[in-house]
C-alpha cells in the first residue's frame, strides 16, 4: 500500500495551496476582525474564536497578491503551531486532498532562493499542481517580523508612552 499524504487544499488568487490535515484545527467563516496598530501589513487584526484570541493573516497579502472584496466564500483556516492558534484568510477552502507520496515532487531550488522556503512541495492531483507549505515556516516568519518590530518599538524613545491623535478635553 502505498504512503498518502492528506492534504487540506485552499484557494488563494488562482492557485491551490495545501497543508497537511494534521496542522489544521478548523475552517471558519470570516467574523469581525479587530484590527492590531503597528502589525505587518498582511495581518489583518485578531478575531475571538471561543473565548480564544487568534491571530489573522491575510494570505493574499502575504503573497502578494491584489486584493479583492471579502466575500462569502472566504474562510479562515484556523492552525495551530508553537501551542498556538493562528488564522490565515484564504478565498476559498476546497476539500481534502488525498495525494500519493510518490505524486509530490521537491519544491524547485528558486522557490528556496527566492526567500519563499514555506513551499515544502508541489503534489500532482487530478492534472493539477497542488503548492504544499510548511506551516512552521510560513508562521515563523511572520512571528520573527512581529517580535522584532516589538522589539524596536520598544527600544525607541525614552520608554514614556508616545500619545497620538487628540487630547483628552
């Protein structure tokens, strides 16, 4: 019998992008989201999944691509990685996948050089090739961003709190 490797597939602009089923914790509509001041331009803000605050990245954003209205299709893909949640807005969510090992060919050395190492893969299913990421990966970059631009917000200044916009009258 041969290994296959179960694979959540999602849509994102045009292209199909997988992540193993076992990284996944659950698929939600889009709800309200709380926008966070000073987060990377891909992170949409934070949403409150059950009493549980998570994270929001725009994986449009994050890959660059044109923004198009939120519609009813969107979903969030609820993922849990370093003992966290972490939700990632794609445009549509698909089905589980079901691709053979031997139908998953290396990510090409460009992709790696490109600063793009999410990419773990790219699996045949159906005529189509399927964009596998590594979840770990993909989070921790955008983690590092979080905590180094903390981390020079902090070291800015005298360490008073800087007020913006109007005073209290």
């Amino acid at each position: 019998m041969t290994r296959e490797l179960h694979i959540v597939g999602f849509k994102v602009g045009r292209e199909t992008y997988g992540v193993p089923i076992t990284s996944l914790h659950e698929i939600v509509r889009v709800p309200e989201i709380t926008a966070v001041p000073d987060a990377p331009e891909y992170m949409e803000g934070v949403i409150n999944l059950r009493g549980k605050i998570v994270s929001v990245i725009d994986l449009r954003k994050k890959f660059g691509e044109k923004q198009l209205a939120v519609n009813r299709r969107n979903r969030i893909l609820v993922v849990e990685w370093n003992g966290r949640l972490s939700g990632l807005i794609v445009d549509s969510a698909s089905e589980v996948l079901k691709i053979p090992a031997g139908d998953v060919e290396p990510a090409p050395a460009v992709l790696q050089e490109g600063g793009l190492n999410c990419v773990t893969g790219l699996g045949k299913f159906g005529g189509r090739l399927i964009v596998l990421l590594d979840m770990n990966k993909l989070l921790e970059h955008s983690a590092v961003r979080q905590r180094n631009a903390a981390g020079e917000a902090k070291n800015i200044g005298t360490g008073k709190a800087e007020v913006r916009g109007a005073g209290v009258k």
